[in-house]
C-alpha cells in the first residue's frame, strides 16, 4: 500500500461514494475501484459492501480504517518533524472560502502570511459557505474560511475573526414583489421567498419563518448567498444576505435591506480545521495570522 492508495481509501470510507471520491481527488472511477480491489486483494478480504445503491465499511474496512487513519497521521507527522528541521516553513495550504470572503477578508490574511512564509505556496477553492465545513472534514481543504455552523464537530477548531450582519434584501427595480411590499399591511403570506439550501443562512431564515409565523411561498432553493443576491436583484423574490456580501456585489444597486423590526444574528465569520493540525508549523502560521487582530 502507497500513500496515495491509503488517501483514497480513506476518503472513500469517510464518503462512502465511488463518484464523490472519484470527483473530489482527481481520480478516474476505474482507477479508484482497482485501488479498492488492489488493497482488498493484498489483506485478502472484502473492505466495502457495495451494490447499486450503497456502500457501506465490512467489519474488516472499519480495522482497516482505523489502521490507515494512524498510518497516514504518522506519516503526516514525519514530514512535519523534517519541516521543523528545514530552514524556513514552506509546502501548500489548500484554503477554502466563499467568493465574497475571497476579496473581502482573505487578501488582508495573505498579506501578512506572505510575510512571514514566503515560501509557502497557496491552493485557493472557492465555493458556497455552507460546504465549508465538510470540505476541511473530507480532507479536501486543510483551512476553510466560513460562517460558524449550527453544530461544530468535535474534532474541529474554529476562531472568529469578523462578525457580519445579516439582512433581508427586496429587488429595486418594479415587480410583483414590490408591488405586494407596498400594500399595508403586508401580505406576507404570498411574498416569494429565495431560500438558501442548507447552513447558517438557512438556520436563520427557518427562525425567521418559526417566529413570525410566516409560510411564504418558496420560489428557489440556491447555493450560495452571490446567486442570491443576483436572483432578488432579477425580482424573483426576497432572501437573506450577510451584508458583506450586498456590498460587493456587482448588483448591489439592484437590491435594497428590508425593514422588518427583527433583529437577525450576525454571521460568526472565522477559521476552522481540524483540531488535530494546529501543531503543523505551516497551518500554525496561517491561524496565528488569521487571528492575529482577535
């Protein structure tokens, strides 16, 4: 077994999808099955139950798993004891972050870590906050800038560096939406509304919709608070934003905040991985340099 091979088993036993794994570490499906086969013909036993529905760990991929976790933990930290040995820190950091926090709240964070590593390469992936977390759980991303969830895993660290308000946005432009904003009273009942499809903006659309009541009629379900913001600025309907993002947006001109007389919570913007790593001298710097102004 090579390290690579232990890679993809272990996140194949984390996902438990032929397909997302396939997608998600740049290896063809045929290529990840004759691993799988590979190993299990090494151990001489099955490592998956799978058929055309499900994959599920045998007794013996749990072993097995369990195994290769300490195994690629100990080889982790070997390169990092020969890191500690080098001159200067260097190696890549994979982070992950939003498009907005991307221009937002990283370029200041880079500034300074270039300073001090500048050595240190950068893999930067953007995408909706609220994969953020699964991204550094799966080993997809070592650190992952995000809103703090509902729930933090146990095996994660997180450290807030920004607080963002959070606002209900209207389109400006004329439409069935503003024409039912205006009636007195309004008609909430029959405003459509954006929804986020999962994460902290959902959560606290969900309690907006528990406390007030409210059923409206949900029009799209959308990844990602940008595609938000371009729908409301279409007229489509109403969301809720961080407004961080309503200010860099190419459309914010297009959108306006909503007086409601509720007071949301404000996104806990931060860095998070996974607790284990905060020894790592590279990963160390980043956090030291995130949180530097907390």
């Amino acid at each position: 077994m090579d390290i690579r091979s232990a890679q993809l088993f272990q996140h194949l036993a984390s996902s438990l999808n032929f397909s997302k794994t396939s997608e998600q570490l740049y290896v063809s499906p045929p290529t990840l099955t004759r691993v799988i086969q590979r190993l299990e013909q090494e151990l001489n036993t099955e490592l998956f139950y799978r058929d055309k529905r499900s994959v599920k760990l045998t007794p013996a991929g749990h072993r097995f798993q369990q195994f290769v976790r300490l195994w690629l933990d100990e080889w982790h930290q070997l390169q990092i004891d020969l890191q500690l040995a080098s001159a200067g820190l260097s190696g890549e950091i994979r982070l992950f972050c939003t498009v907005t926090a991307s221009y937002s709240h990283l370029p200041a964070i880079l500034d300074r870590f270039r300073l001090m590593c500048p050595k240190a390469e950068i893999k930067l992936t953007t995408g909706d906050a609220s994969a953020a977390i699964e991204k550094v759980r799966l080993d997809e991303a070592d650190i992952a800038l995000a809103a703090h969830p509902t729930t933090l895993p146990a095996n994660m660290a997180f450290r807030s560096i920004a607080k963002l308000p959070v606002m209900m946005i209207a389109p400006v432009i004329p439409c069935k939406v503003n024409d039912l904003l205006q009636k007195q009273p309004i008609p909430w009942q029959d405003i459509p509304v954006i929804l986020p499809e999962h994460g902290p903006a959902r959560s606290r659309f969900d309690r907006w919709l528990h406390d007030t009541g409210i059923n409206p009629p949900v029009v799209a379900k959308v990844d990602g608070h940008e595609a938000m913001v371009s729908m409301v600025a279409l007229g489509t309907g109403i969301a809720l934003a961080a407004d961080a993002v309503v200010l860099h947006s190419p459309v914010r001109d297009r959108v306006r905040s909503l007086e409601l007389g509720y007071q949301f919570e404000a996104f806990d913007l931060g860095v998070c991985m996974l607790s284990k790593r905060l020894n790592e001298p590279l990963i160390q710097a980043f956090w030291q340099v995130a949180v530097a102004k907390n």
